[in-house]
C-alpha cells in the first residue's frame, strides 16, 4: 500500500472533496469564493485554485494553513474540524496540551 502517512493525506483530501460536493460546490466555486476571502484579506496566500484543490482532494497534496483556512471559511466548518480531518487533535481549552517525554 506504500507510506501510510500518504495513504491518510490521500483520505483526508477525500473526504475534502466529499465535503464540497455535500455543499454542492464545484471546484471552480470554491476558487470563486476564495478570491473573494482574498479581496478581504488582502493576502494572496488564501486563494486556493481549482486546479490546485483537485490536487489537494485526489493526492498525497497538503493545503498549507491559509488554504486549509480558506477551506474552512468556504465549508463554514471550524479550523479545528479541518485539523481533524487530517488526522491532527487540537486540545480545547479545558483539556491539557500535550507534552513529549524527555
């Protein structure tokens, strides 16, 4: 099956797409959206383009944090959903951080 940690990217993005498309979004609306988020933002970094999002949903592709933001923006799911979604647990503020051994 190859790398594990790819497999789960590759799961992650699937389940990106399957999110987008339960809002009847197509890859093109999100790009649309997303220029709109960078019109307010005035940073570049949050467009995410069709092309690239079809990269992200169908490969071992990482969204960098200002496209994940963007996505979460665009699904209206928060970003520690979308952390979720790749396998990434954010403590809330009631429970304790994490700490590594020595």
């Amino acid at each position: 099956m190859g790398d594990p940690r790819n497999y789960r990217i590759y799961q992650a993005g699937q389940r990106l797409r399957q999110i987008r498309e339960e809002r009847g979004l197509t890859l093109r609306d999100v790009e649309e959206q997303s220029r709109r988020i960078v019109e307010e933002m005035q940073l570049f970094d949050y467009l995410i383009t069709a092309g690239r999002l079809s990269q992200v949903e169908n490969s071992n592709t990482l969204p960098s944090l200002y496209k994940l933001a963007t996505l979460s923006f665009i699904y209206k799911l928060p970003l520690t959903e979308m952390f979720r979604i790749y396998g990434i647990d954010v403590p809330t503020a009631e429970e304790p951080v994490p700490t590594l051994s020595s």
